[in-house]
C-alpha cells in the first residue's frame, strides 16, 4: 500500500519544476525583467535626492541598481506599507511598457536632515509624497507647481520657513494636504480657492493669518477638516454650510471675530465636531438630535447661552460631550442615552437638581463651577462638588489653610526641604474633577486626545534630573487634551508665591525625528495670563533631564487660588504617539507672603488618605 504513494523521481521533478514557474511569474513582475526601467532623468533626480540626504534607496526596491523593481512596483505593496521606508512606487507602462515613471514616494520619520533638493520637484508624475515628521528646514520652491498630477502631500512636523507656496493651487487634482506643525507662515494663500477635489486638509499650528478663508466653502468634497492653533481670525464663513460631506471638523483657536452655528445645518454626516475656542454665540441648535452619527462633540470654550437641547443628551451614538465654559444655563437634561458616558459642563451657569443619571456607574463627569442646588444629593455621589461650585463655598471667610502642594500625577512625596507633596494620582479621564479629603485642594481636567487609542492622562519616567535632589517629583506628571485646573481652598487671604514645576518626560528630545516635538500651552494664575505658549523643553535649554521651576506672584480675597494650564491647539500631535500635546505639569505648590494667622492643620489620616474622584 506504501508503495503507491511513491512519486517516480521524473515525476518528482517536474512537479518542482512547474512549481516554480508558477511562483516566478510574481518574482518576473517585481525584479521588472521585462525590459522597462526608470525613466533616466527620474532616476538621477531621486540618485541626487537620497544622495544629498544622506539615505539609500533599499534593496527591496532597487534590485540591481533598477529602482523600479521589487516593492516598487509590486501592486500587493502600497505606498503606504509599514514594511518599507523610504519607499517609491512606479507606473511602467509609459512608451510601449519599456519606461517606468515615478508616481509615489514616501521619506517618513527616518531622521532627514536639510532642505528639499530641487530635483524633486522634477518628478512630475508624482500623484503621492509624503516627507512629514523629519528635520527638512528653508522654504518650500515655487516649483512644487510642477507636481500637477499630484493627490496626496504631506509636510507635516518639519522645521521649514518661509510661506505656504501660492503654486499649490496649480495642484488641482489634490486630495489630500497635511501641513500641521511644519512652521509654514502667512496666509493661506488665493490659489488655494482651485482645489476643488480636495477630501482631508489638516492646517494645525501654524503661524499663518488673516481672516478664515471663504472659498474654504467650495471644497465640497472635504470628509476632514483641521484647522486648530493658527492665528486666523473669524468669522467662520457661512460658506462652510456647503461642506455637507464632512465626518470630521476640528476648528479653534479662532483670533477674533464672532460666529453662530449657523454653520454646520447641512452637516449631517458629521462623526467628530470640535469647535474648542471659536468665539461662538448664540445658542446650540435645537435640531442637534439630527445629526444622529456624531461620536464626538466639544463646543467648550466659547460663549454659547440658552439650555441644553435634550435631543444632545439622547444621541445614540454620542460617547464624549464637552460643553464647558460657556454660558448655558437651566438645568441638565433629565435623560441621557447609554453611550455618552463622557460629560463635561463645567463653568457655566446650570443650576437646578441634578438628575438621577448622575448617580450611574462608569460615567466621568465634571460639573465644577455651577450652580446646583445639591441639597439631599447621596454624599457618595459627587462628593466634593459643593466646593467647587460658583464661589467655592466650602471654608470661607477667615480659611483654615496657608499653603498646598500636590504632586501631579503622582504618590504622597516629602521633598528635600521638608515640604510634603499630597498625592494626586487619580484616573482623571476626558472629564473629571477631585477634591481632596482634607478640603484643602482640588483638581479639574477635561479633554480628549485626538486620535489617541489610549489616552493616558499621566506620564511617568524613572530619569534622574541634573539639576534638582527632588527627581522623584518630576518622575510623574499630569497630561491634559485640553484643559487642566488645580485649586488651593480654603486658603487665608492675603498674596501668595505660586510655584509650579515641570519635566518633559513625554516628548524626549533626541537626534531622531522625535525630536521635533513641541508641546505649548498656556499658563493662568488668578485668571492672569502669566504664560503664553509656554513649552517645557525649550525652557530647560531642550533638555529632557531638566526640571524647569516657574514662580508667580498671586493674590486671595475669596478664599481660594486657581491655576489653569489651557491647551491653545499649538505645538505637534503627534510626536511621539497619537495625542502627544496640551499641557504637562509635576507639582503644583503655593506659599504665604505673608504670616498666616489661621492653624493650618493637615489631613490625620496619614499618607494613605484619598479624595473623591467623580467618576461614578
């Protein structure tokens, strides 16, 4: 019976034979042993581009010194493969299939140094270029016009000068544009008005100006739109309700000028609307349960009045809701879908009772800065907001304290000096509020990270710093996407030295790509802005091993003290994970100028003692 399966070595033979012809049909196509090859002049153009910066073209690609072949212009590869970088792609079929062109190239995050070679702009069969997250610096050529087939382009995260090249506009076929944090300045310029087929623009922290485009309006294609911390001023052009097709708009930071939401009344495809600090007024349309795919809504940060739309709350598929400081007031609708699970209305002027929802497991709210009436509410459920309502009630008049100091992010620490760091390091999330048990102090944070999977809200480093014998502080630090409050109460009046101190110890700087990260945020002490687009790095000298110790000078009259770390969409997103930006603190301290006469007794409970996090 064996001896039947026995194949006769002849047999044997030419089934491996057949088996690899079989199999070098695919390798024919991808070594590109059919007689086309690179275009000559394309192929020194792209020689003297890797040449001057310094990387080569891999073997996976440049078989025998032909760059079209293998992934180049294998069809399973595209140009957006982890596998390979750099990376080209090739089209063959020009003059008889003999000439290959070049239509995509991909130089991502691989550390390159320089300016852009100008024979890259001879590469006018490019449709796909992506050069974000390197070191390029000068300006972009004029001669990027000549790229006229091209749909996709990326300058993301580099260190150029100079302005936005009007002769994009000649790129009429473009689809998709990322310019955030390339250090591009100016305006957006009027040529842009031609590129009408475009679906993705991201213009993030930049410092371009002048009033939002108009013609913004004609790209009716768009399914994504960014446009956060410019110095573009409003008001938003009523142009953007043709922009009917968008699943995601990010706008803010907004300079001047008013707008309503009059807006977005024919967007509703909408999944993602972020308007964060767009000086919008008037009040939330009232037919917001129409837009029935958002995920995400964030009108925080403008002066929207009138109540809560309850159709907002009812959303089936609403998850994070932020609607803090603005001025809406009446109460909180009574009923609230399953899925939103994240709610902030903060700062605002609600009162009323708080509904029974608030009481349900698994919800992060923040709710500080109201006027609830919270009488009879279960001291279990959003124990401390009392405190932190409109005036801070909680130990007023003569106070009880003299000073704080917490710990961001991090366990109970006693400093060299003696000082004693409370603990503060509760899962905050998007939008939360803790107030510790003594009543001496409290934090709030909203925000949720952009295109973040995790969204960790503390960092943590086991770095030793050169400059401090207290490296156990900086080893922890609290992360916000948006907005970060830390509170002294009860205080005694009189003025105050404010001492807040930091570490990078997300962002490490270094000789790679990721040393192009810039994280900027905003720092308010009593309201007063003390710190505008304050970057932690750039202040230690761009050393991550450096604790960096700000003092300011405040004043206490009503018996409390606020600092607020505001994130004004600058600096980059995305370096080095998804949602790498806002502000960053390790200890938030605050002393008397003056000799206090109250007892300032601390907490007995002992290093073990906890606060009330509102997340129920």
């Amino acid at each position: 019976m064996m001896s039947r399966l026995r194949l006769h070595p002849c047999l044997l033979l030419l089934t491996v034979w057949f088996f690899c012809i079989l199999c070098s049909i695919h390798v024919v196509r991808a070594q590109n042993l059919t007689g086309a090859s690179t275009h000559p002049d394309e192929a020194r153009a792209l020689n003297s581009i890797f040449a001057t910066w310094k990387i080569r073209a891999p073997r996976e690609w440049n078989i025998s010194g032909e760059l079209c072949s293998g992934a180049a212009i294998d069809d399973g590869v595209t140009i957006d493969s982890r596998a390979y970088n750099p990376l080209i792609k090739c089209d063959c079929n020009f003059v008889n299939s003999t000439i290959c062109r070049i239509t995509a190239l991909k130089v991502y995050a691989i550390d390159v140094v320089g300016t852009i070679p100008e024979e890259l702009w001879t590469l006018q069969y490019l449709t796909n270029l992506n050069l974000g997250q390197n070191f390029l610096t000068g300006s972009l050529s004029p001669a990027i016009g000549n790229l006229t087939r091209m749909e996709w382009i990326a300058f993301g995260s580099n260190n150029f000068s100079g302005s936005i090249p009007a002769e994009i506009g000649s790129c009429t076929k473009l689809q998709q544009i990322y310019i955030d944090s390339s250090e591009l300045s100016g305006n957006v310029p009027l040529s842009f008005a031609n590129l009408v087929e475009l679906q993705v623009v991201w213009m993030m922290d930049l410092e371009i100006t002048g009033r939002i485009p108009d013609f913004i309006g004609n790209w009716t294609k768009l399914v994504s739109l960014r446009i956060l911390g410019t110095g573009l001023s409003g008001p938003i052009p009523s142009s953007f309700s043709n922009l009917a097709s968008l699943t995601e708009l990010r706008l803010g930071d907004i300079s001047s000028g008013s707008s309503s939401l009059e807006f977005i009344k024919n967007m509703k495809s909408l999944s993602i609307l972020v308007l964060r600090n767009s000086n919008l007024e008037g009040t939330i349309p009232s037919n917001i349960g129409e837009y029935s795919n958002l995920l995400q809504v964030d009108l925080s940060f403008n002066k929207l009045h009138g109540p809560i739309p309850t159709s907002l709350f009812n959303l089936s598929r609403l998850s994070h809701l932020f609607l803090g400081n603005n001025k809406l007031n009446c109460s909180l609708p009574t009923q609230k879908s399953q899925s939103l699970k994240n709610i902030d209305v903060s700062y605002n002027d609600l009162s009323g009772s708080l509904p029974s929802w608030v009481g349900l497991p698994n919800l992060k709210l923040n709710l500080v800065a109201n006027n609830f009436a919270l009488k009879g509410l279960d001291k279990r459920v959003l124990s401390g907001l009392k405190c932190l309502q409109k005036n801070f009630p909680c130990n007023r008049g003569k106070g009880i304290y003299s000073d704080f100091s917490i710990n961001c992010g991090g366990p109970e620490i006693r400093s060299i000096s003696g000082t004693l760091f409370e603990k503060e390091d509760d899962d905050l999330g998007p939008a939360s509020f803790f107030v510790s048990a003594s009543q001496r102090w409290a934090a709030s944070s909203v925000g949720l990270f952009a295109g973040s999977s995790s969204n960790l809200y503390i960092a943590t480093s086991q770095s030793q710093f050169v400059n401090t014998l207290d490296s156990e502080i900086f080893q922890s630090a609290r992360l916000s996407a948006s907005s970060l409050r830390y509170y002294g109460l009860g205080l005694e009046n009189g003025g105050y030295t404010v001492t807040l101190q930091f570490a990078e110890i997300q962002m490490i700087g270094s000789n790679t790509w990721r040393g192009v990260a810039r994280r900027r945020f905003d720092i308010y002490v009593q309201g007063r802005l003390v710190e505008k687009d304050f970057d932690v790095r750039t202040t230690a000298g761009g050393s991550t091993l450096r604790a960096v110790q700000r003092e300011y000078k405040a004043n206490v009259s009503e018996n409390y003290l606020e600092v607020h770390l505001f994130w004004a969409g600058k600096g980059t997103c995305c370096i080095p994970i998804q949602g790498a930006y806002g502000p960053l603190i390790s200890a938030v301290s605050a002393t008397p100028d003056f000799t206090p006469t109250v007892v300032n007794m601390r907490p007995s409970k002992g290093k073990n003692r906890t606060g009330t996090i509102v997340s129920v």
